[in-house]
C-alpha cells in the first residue's frame, strides 16, 4: 500500500483524497487528491491482492462507495460503512431474501425470460429497481454466502454478481451474535441492570464483517483508528470474493441436528402429557441448550452464572418471547417437536435461523413457503412476511416505498 510517509500527516479525510484505485491488471494502487496530487506505488508480483476475482477496485471519498470491476466486466458499488454515519438507511425499509428468491433476482439480471411467470418476473425486475434507485436496503447473510458457495460455474457467479450488486455492502448482522445481544438486554432488562452498548448493535449493518460470526469488533473501534478504515474500505471486496470465487464449497450436513430432534419429537409424542406441557418441556429444552450464551450474558452484566438459579421454567417462554430473532426461532422449534407428524430436514436449520432473525428485524421478508408460512401465522405484522417476491413487491409499493428517481419525479 502507499506508505503514510507519501501521505504526511494529512487526516483520512474527502478533504484531502478523491479516490483510492487499486488496478489489479496493471499492478498499481493509484491516490488521487483532492489537490491534483497524484500517488502511485507498483503492485508485486507475488501480492496475494493479485490473485483476485476483482480486477479494478475503487474508494470515493466524496460519496463513500467502493466501486468493484470483476474480471468479467461487471460494475458493482457498494456503500461504506462510516461510524460517524447516524442513519445510513436514510429511511430505506429492509428486504430479507431466501437464497431462492436471490436466484430469482439473479435470472432477472441475467436472463429475464426465463423465469416463467410473468407476474413473478415483473416483481423481479420492480425489485431490482428499487434496489439499484435507493428505494429499498437489500442486506444479504452468511447464510446467503453460503448458499452462493455451493454453486459453480456460470451459475455461481451469476447469482454472487446479483447479490453482490444488488446488497450494495448490506449486511444481516450474523444471527449467533444477534442471540447474544437479545440474552444479554432481556436479561440485564430482567435485573434490573444497564443494557451494554453492544447489546444494541444494528442487526441491518454495513459494519464490516458484521455477517460473520468472527473476531473482528468494527464498532468497538475509535473513527479514526487506521484498521477501522481499512476494514470498511476492504469489506465490500471481501463479500464480491466470497460470492464469486469459482471454486465450490463443500455443504455442511446438519445431521446430528437432525436425528436429536427427530429423537426428542418422538418422546414427546409418546407422552401422555398436554400439548401445553410439552411445549413447556420444549422451552426448558431451548434454555438448556442455550446455556452457555446466557451464562456469557450474566458474566456480561457482573453477575455470574448464578443467575441462572433464578429463572423458572414459567419465565422461560417469555423470556424468548422478547427476544426477536432467538424468539421466533424457538417457537418454530417448539411448533414443529411437538408436531408428531413433523419432518426434519438438514436444510431446515439454515432457513429457520436466517428466516427467524430477518423476521425480527428486518422490515420485509421473503422465505420459502413452509418456514415463511409458520412465520406469517406467528408475527405480529404477517403481512411483513412473503414467499413469492409478486406479493413481497405489492405490499413494498402499496406501503409507498418509492426509488429516489421516483420521489424526485413526484416532487
């Protein structure tokens, strides 16, 4: 990188810089000034930056994207995340897609004719729309990641290029680290005790790596601390890499998941107990399985495991009942143990932890038919929750989101 002796001792600042390229194809990292300075420092050859699915990677300053140039000739911006920035949405709803929805997305930009259905590929293209014209937030997850990683080929990178341009750097805060949070305010709510500031985190976030459950603390850094500003200028790209890296990623199989709760629906079923009671006993087989993430949470809030002794099993429904996405993951969970007749499949732990978590916080959902269906029924708001993107499209527009060509038509 230009070493900090070319900059002097001049602040990160769209005062001083105009843009920031690294030009993959040519082997340079470019600065351009706001003064008409202009900065070059030659890539190496054996630089891991090198061997990148991106060829041209641009910072502006001034609007604070990062414009990405794949190999194959695709245009992608993104927005950065700025921790002076105190309403990035700038009142922009949120969108949760399941991965089949993205690949409907994907035809859409691609190949428009073949989605079949015409009504289908309208709201397809209506979405797109909103996405690109500052209408709509459309954060994507690791889930999606994932997802995308499964693919190959032409199919690959068409559904990561969609995502990628369409997410803008958007991104569902990972669902393990939202549960933390939600144990951590019911409970300092339930002691009586002050919520920690990483507690309320965004779950909808351009904070980087915020997707992933890893180490990486964005917001815990100072606005000015030079790693923060690296991380916010290199997410994005890292996000474009994992989605259309070309080699295929192996799919995890759930399938220990899979036979504990065939195994405990089963005792349930041969159990003379009430529905009630067996809901009950599903609850207490919640809490106990989340043991460790309420146990972090007490020794968050100075108190120590100890505090566990104090929660009912009465109180524990309730509990999950404040909690947005933990909550609506685990009345999923009950709802289908104590359906005898109920079929566990491995693919269902990804939808119903990704799905629960948009559903608590994201403004509109489109899932897959059997998880959307059960959520619809549960929320408060089900009209909030779709699972074809022709009825997702018509609530959006009758609730009067507009893109920002529209608004300025109007105004």
């Amino acid at each position: 990188m230009v070493s900090q002796s070319h900059l002097g001792t001049s602040v990160l600042s769209s005062d001083v810089f105009k843009y920031w390229v690294i030009d993959r194809s040519r082997r340079q990292i470019r600065i351009l000034c706001q003064d008409g300075r202009e900065l070059t420092e030659e890539i190496a050859l054996d630089d891991p930056i090198l061997r990148s699915e991106i060829d041209l990677s641009i910072v502006d300053w001034e609007n604070w994207w990062v414009t990405s140039q794949t190999k194959q000739g695709h245009l992608i911006v993104a927005e950065a995340y700025s921790p002076l920035t105190v309403d990035p949405l700038h009142g922009r709803p949120s969108v949760y897609l399941d991965q089949n929805h993205w690949s409907t997305l994907a035809q859409a930009m691609f190949d428009p004719s073949s989605i079949k259905k015409a009504t289908e590929r309208a709201a397809a293209m209506d979405l797109i729309v909103l996405a690109q014209d500052g209408g709509i937030v459309l954060p994507l997850s690791s889930a999606n990641v994932r997802e995308t990683a499964n693919l190959y080929g032409a199919q690959r990178y068409k559904v990561g290029a969609s995502i990628a341009s369409l997410s803008k750097g958007w991104q569902l805060r990972h669902p393990l680290a939202v549960w933390r949070a939600e144990f951590v305010r019911v409970l300092a709510e339930r002691h009586s005790l002050p919520t920690p500031t990483t507690a309320t985190l965004a779950v909808v976030t351009l904070e980087p790596h915020a997707l992933l459950d890893d180490d990486v603390q964005a917001y815990a850094m100072a606005p000015d601390d030079i790693q923060l500003f690296s991380l916010a200028m290199s997410t994005p790209g890292v996000i474009l890499e994992l989605l259309v890296h070309p080699e295929k990623s192996e799919r995890s199989d759930p399938h220990s998941w899979v036979t504990s709760n065939e195994k405990f629906a089963a005792q349930l079923a041969a159990s003379p107990n009430t529905k009630h009671e067996k809901e009950q006993a599903a609850y207490a087989r919640a809490w106990a399985e989340n043991r460790s993430l309420v146990e972090a949470a007490l020794t968050e809030l100075g108190m120590g495991p100890k505090g566990i002794c104090q929660i009912t099993d009465k109180e524990i429904p309730q509990l999950f009942g404040r909690m947005p996405a933990l909550g609506y993951f685990t009345r999923l969970m009950v709802m289908r143990q104590v359906n005898a007749s109920h079929k566990w499949r491995p693919n269902d732990l990804t939808d119903l932890i990704f799905l629960s978590c948009a559903a608590g916080y994201t403004d509109y959902l489109a899932a897959e038919k059997h998880t959307g269906t059960q959520l619809k029924q549960m929320l408060p708001n089900g009209a909030s929750v779709h699972t074809t993107l022709e009825s997702l499209v018509q609530k959006i527009r009758e609730d009067g989101v507009r893109t920002a060509g529209e608004k300025e038509a109007s105004a």
